[in-house]
C-alpha cells in the first residue's frame, strides 16, 4: 500500500486521480479520520491518502500534524510513501518534508514539483508557472502564501536544516541510469534533491529511474508515471453514486485565482445563476442574515433542477477591503480566509439538507476542506479525472455525495460546465 500525505483536501484529490487512472483503489481521508484501526469500514486500498489541511498551519503545527500522519500511514502498512506539495511551492514545504522523513525513519527524499500538464516547469532550479517564473506569476499576489522568489532551491533551503541539491534536466535527458547514480551520490550529503522537469519525458525518467525511492514528493505528476497494479479487478472500484434525483447541482467557489474567476464568468455567461457571498458581511454581525439570504436564494432553485453558482467577491478593492476589515478586528489574513470559507460551508450544509442537493462542484483547497467538514465527510473514493488533477469522488460514510474537488489554479474556463455534465453521468 502506498500512503501519501498532502497539505490540503484538492491536493489530496489531484494526486489521488493520478493513481487512479492505472485502476487502484484510492481512499482520501482527513488526518485524524483514521485514529483508531476500527475507523477503517472498507476496503483496504491500494493507495491511502491522508489530508492534513495545514498549509495555512503555523510551521510548527504542521510539522506536528505530518508527523503524526506519517506514523499512522506506517503503523497501518504502507511501504511506499508520496508527500504531495503544491505545484507552485507554497505552504510549510520544509517543515513537512522534515517530519515525513522523521516519521517513516528515513533521511533523504527527491522533491519534483514540476506539472507540465499544468503549466508547471523546473527549469535549472527556477519554477515556472505557464512560461513565467514563479515570483512574477499570479502567485506573488497570494494573499495567504506570496511566492517572491522562483529558485526552489533557496526557497526550500529557507524553511530546513537539511542540505537542498539540485539535479538539473541536462542530466536527466541523459536518462534514468545516469539520474539513478547522481541521485545514489547525492543521498549521503544531501536531505533533498530538487529534480528539473521540463516536461512529461523528464518525469518518465526520474519515475523509471528512481522507481526503487521508498519516499517521493513532489506535485501529482510524478504519480501518473508511478502506475500500480492493483489488488482486483478495476471494475471493482467503480464509484457507487448517488441515484440521480431532479435536484440540480450546487457549484461553490472560494478561490480567488485568474482560473477560478474565469470558470465563474464562464458559468455566467451560460446563463446559470450565480449568487455573491459578501465577504465583508461575513465579517460583521450581518454574517447570519448574508448565509440565510443566500440559502433563500439558492434552496428553491436547485430544488427545480437548476445549477447554481455560489462565489465570493473576487475584485481586488473588495479582497483588500475584507482583508483590512478582518486586520481590524485583530484577524490574520489566514483567520480572514478560514472565516469566508465557513461562511460558503454553512451555506452548502444547509443547502443540502434544506434541497436535496446530492452533487456538488467546489473550487478552492480551503472551500473544499471547509465545506466537507462541515459535512461530517471525512472520507472519499476517488474516481475519474475530468481534467489534470481534478477528479470526482463519492463521499464515505452516512451522508452519499458525488462530488468534485478543484484546485483554485487548475481547470480550463468551461470546467464548471463540464464538471456538472460529469457528475450527471453525461461526460
């Protein structure tokens, strides 16, 4: 069994459809899901994914929160382990390195955040996103995670102790053997070494050569060239959805991303109905009445069978306004976000239980985590990617949802149209 730890619940989704595609059985559940071995009621799968929603953590929290996980995925026999980072390096990146090391006992892993599916190139130590260094792409203006530096060396040499190595692409073109001997020479003097990927070859070799690594990390695309046979049958592990009700589908969109925000015009221009969550009301005593009016206004309709669009503000002077409001009342940027993102939750809760609502689209690593929390869904089975790294899920446990968790950066501007076709069994 291969077990993988990622920082939040979309990343948890991306590397899971990588290694459904070669048929595995691939479970995604929150960190402290499985605490105890009578947690686990299904099967046993070929890859166990833990989500340890800590990239908005303080370093020292979520060294603490992998650390534990890791040692849950070793007491319940793993062999293999993937430690998924965000393809654009942001979060706690050293720090969980460190403890997943520490809670596997080993002392050296290769990090490969390339995703050139995606966008995602290392190019002699410096991370691109879409043929843009990292530091001028979209992601120097994260409000929670602004990336001003593109050397992934340094960035990673910042946040451990351990000494960082790069591996540069001109050695992995030569091919796996050579890559397999740098990496073997690197292990005694290094803790990590940082691989180039230029493109999907790059990652065909480093998957070839290095297969034989107890631990990876990386973004998902390693995974995909990682194919595992898996226990049974792969028709044993197709999805068992919901049965299809006249109930539409509810869409929900926290991120603030340039992709995000051109899926939600997309889906407003296709004419759905698309309601704002006020951000700035959900900072104030009006927070109820802004979740009750968007209840009101969204009940009825998915009730008929239409699709609606939930979003949050995503202008830059209404960002700026609620991030200076909730700096006023004493509130981190991240305490800010997690608040938002309560808010879209208990908006869906009770769309859900007031509706019907069985199928939803959410976007945004933190709307997704906040929102299946306030679900009691702790656990999913992952199903077939609709994009690179988007996949759809069935929910574990009493309440049965077919879902889709996106990343805020990933998906083309039709993504929420296609994603509600797929989820009504049409794509």
């Amino acid at each position: 069994m291969i077990g993988v730890i990622a920082d939040d619940l979309t990343g948890a989704h991306d590397i899971g459809s990588m290694f459904a595609k070669s048929g595995a059985l691939v479970h995604v559940f929150t960190h402290t899901a499985l605490d105890e071995p009578a947690d686990y009621r299904w099967d046993e799968p070929d890859v166990l994914i833990l989500d340890t929603n800590s990239r908005f953590d303080t370093p020292s929290v979520a060294y603490t929160k992998v650390l534990t996980a890791a040692r849950r995925l070793r007491e319940l026999g793993c062999t293999k382990y993937y430690k998924k980072i965000c393809s654009a390096f942001r979060g706690n990146i050293g720090p969980e390195l460190d403890a997943m090391l520490r809670g596997i006992d080993e002392d050296f892993a290769v990090v490969v955040p390339g995703f050139p599916k995606n966008g995602r190139q290392t190019i002699h130590g410096i991370h691109y996103i879409h043929g843009i260094p990292l530091a001028e792409s979209e992601f120097r203006l994260d409000p929670v995670h602004p990336m001003t530096e593109s050397n992934l060396v340094e960035i990673l040499q910042g946040q451990t102790e351990g000494r960082v190595a790069l591996v540069d692409h001109s050695l992995i073109e030569k091919g796996p053997i050579g890559l397999r001997a740098e990496v073997e020479r690197l292990e005694g003097e290094y803790q990590y070494a940082i691989l180039d990927v230029v493109n999907q070859d790059s990652l065909e070799i480093i998957a070839e050569g290095l297969r034989h690594l107890p631990i990876f990390s990386g973004s998902s695309a390693l995974a995909e060239e990682l194919p595992i046979p898996p226990k049974k049958s792969p028709t044993h592990y197709d999805l068992a959805v919901p049965k299809k009700t006249d109930v539409g589908i509810l869409c929900v969109a926290g991120s603030l991303t340039p992709q995000t925000k051109a899926q939600v015009e997309h889906m407003k221009e296709r004419g759905a109905p698309a309601l704002e969550l006020s951000s700035l009301d959900v900072l104030t005593d009006r927070r109820k009445l802004e979740i009750e009016r968007l209840v009101a206004q969204a009940s009825p309709r998915l009730g008929r069978g239409e699709d609606v669009l939930i979003h949050t503000a995503y202008s830059p002077e209404v960002v700026t306004r609620t991030v200076e409001l909730g700096r006023a009342q004493g509130l981190s940027t991240e305490a800010v976000s997690r608040s938002v993102s309560e808010a879209l939750a208990e908006v869906v809760n009770q769309c859900v239980y007031r509706a019907g609502v069985s199928r939803l689209v959410l976007a945004g690593g933190d709307t997704a985590a906040s929102i299946c929390a306030r679900l009691k869904t702790t656990g999913m089975q992952i199903g077939r990617e609709i994009e690179p790294g988007i996949p759809s899920c069935i929910s574990l446990g009493d309440l049965h949802l077919f879902m889709v968790l996106k990343p805020g950066s990933f998906g083309g501007s039709s993504f929420f149209t296609k994603a509600c076709r797929h989820l009504r069994g049409k794509g």
